[in-house]
C-alpha cells in the first residue's frame, strides 16, 4: 500500500507561512494531512519540512513529519530524502500531495494510482481535471496539461495548451493537479536528473521527468483540488468547505 508524504516549506515568495495558515479554524497542513488520512489508498502519512515550526504543528495535531534538507531543488526531491529517511525499499508506491490543497477529494488518490494497477511498467503518475471554468484555460496559475491518446503526458505549462490557432476551433482543456505517485526506485533516478530547460522556464519540476525521456501517465480525475497560493485563496477555499464536491463533465468533444 502506498504511503503519502506532503512536503511543505515555510517560505513562499507569495504567502509565506502559508502552511501554517488557518483554514476554518485549523492550519492548513492539518487539512491537507486529515484528507490523505481519510483516503483507502495509503496506510502511512508523513509531512515533510525544513522548519520546526511546521514540525511542532504536525505533532500537535498527532500527526507524522520529519525534518529535511533546507536545499532541496522542489517538492519531490523533499518527498525523496523522506523516502530515504523511512527506509522504504524500490517497489514501495509514494504518493506525493501538494502541501497547499486543503479540500482535495480523498478519492482522487484512487485515481491516481490506478495506472500502476492497470500496468506494471508505469513509474510514475499525476491527475488532470477537465476544465470548468474558463478563466483557468488562460490563467498562469493553473498549470495546464496535455496528453496523448495512452494518457501520458506531452507537455505541462502555465500558457494556454494546446493553443487554438482558428478562433472557432473547441477543445477540451484540462488542468494539472498536485499530485505524483512513484516506485520509489524512479523516484531515486529523477531527483538525480539534472534540472530541465523547460523545467526552469515553467517552473514546474514534472517537467524534469518528460525532458530526460521518463513518461508520465496521467489520470483524469472528476474532483478539482484548489490551491491556495494568494491570501484570497483562503476564503474561496473555506466556501468549499461547506460544499459538496461537484464533478465536472468528463465526456471529450
């Protein structure tokens, strides 16, 4: 079974301390530690950090974490030095969740390691929802993903993809989620993998995986999972908290 691990940093050049932000009443770390709780598809889950201050949060609450490295390139190479620091052994599944998705549907994990159940060669995995709302298609905050007819991942970017060159083309745009699932012995290669060209354009260390030449099988999940990356974030995502998840229509063009 797979174990989950959220890395989360103190620091954001947009909302620091935003870990410890309060979402209705507890830090948001705390809500997104309670969703991977309630999922069937982990049995362990483990925050980690390179401040105290998030430690002592986590254990208050009784949850899991461990300090890393205050050098870590991103998110995944964190989730792998805690990966190395709980001895897990080259066929463990690890999932990686976003440290900022405090509402994200504990069925979306099912999704996402569904591909290593369909097929045993699969390395690695994320989740794409199918856009609803129109402002994401265009928004740089929302990464957009596309995909080949096998589901794996073409390209990744915050820029409108793919792009309609007639203004009367439709298409169906889909937006990527925070969330990777990895055998632990891919996960060992791609953090040794130099960082990608498009990787430090895009900012998106997924990217890292496609520009060596490793796939990514992307599920499409029916559960979106906003981030919270502004201070006005926090008060559209405490609205969802008294909302049922509404799935978007699925069905392609």
């Amino acid at each position: 079974m797979p174990i989950a691990i959220i890395p989360s940093r103190y620091g954001s050049s947009r909302l620091a301390g935003k870990p410890l932000m309060s979402i209705a009443g507890k830090p948001m770390i705390q809500r997104v530690y309670e969703q991977a709780q309630k999922s069937s598809a982990v049995t362990q889950v483990w925050v980690a950090t390179d401040d105290p201050r998030i430690v002592q949060a986590v254990q208050a609450f009784g949850g899991n974490a461990v300090m890393t490295s205050d050098t870590c390139r991103s998110g995944t190479d964190r989730v792998a030095e805690t990966a190395g620091l709980l001895n897990l052994g080259p066929n463990d599944l690890i999932i990686n969740i976003q440290g900022d998705q405090p509402v994200f549907h504990p069925g979306s994990l099912d999704d996402l390691i569904a591909p290593f159940d369909k097929d045993t060669d699969t390395i690695m995995s994320t989740l794409a929802y199918k856009i609803c709302d129109p402002r994401e298609i265009t928004d740089p905050k929302d990464v957009k993903v596309t995909f080949d007819t096998h589901g794996l991942a073409l390209y990744f970017s915050r820029a409108q993809i793919p792009f309609p060159r007639d203004t009367d083309t439709t298409a169906d745009y889909y937006k990527h989620l925070g969330f990777y699932a990895y055998k632990k012995s891919f996960l060992d290669v791609f953090v040794s993998l130099p960082t990608g060209r498009c990787e430090a354009v895009e900012k998106l260390e997924q990217l890292r995986a496609l520009e060596h030449g490793y796939p990514i099988q992307v599920a499409v999940t029916q559960f979106d999972s906003p981030e919270i990356d502004l201070p006005e974030d926090i008060k559209r995502v405490e609205t969802t908290l008294s909302k049922s998840p509404i799935p978007c229509d699925l069905s392609t063009k």
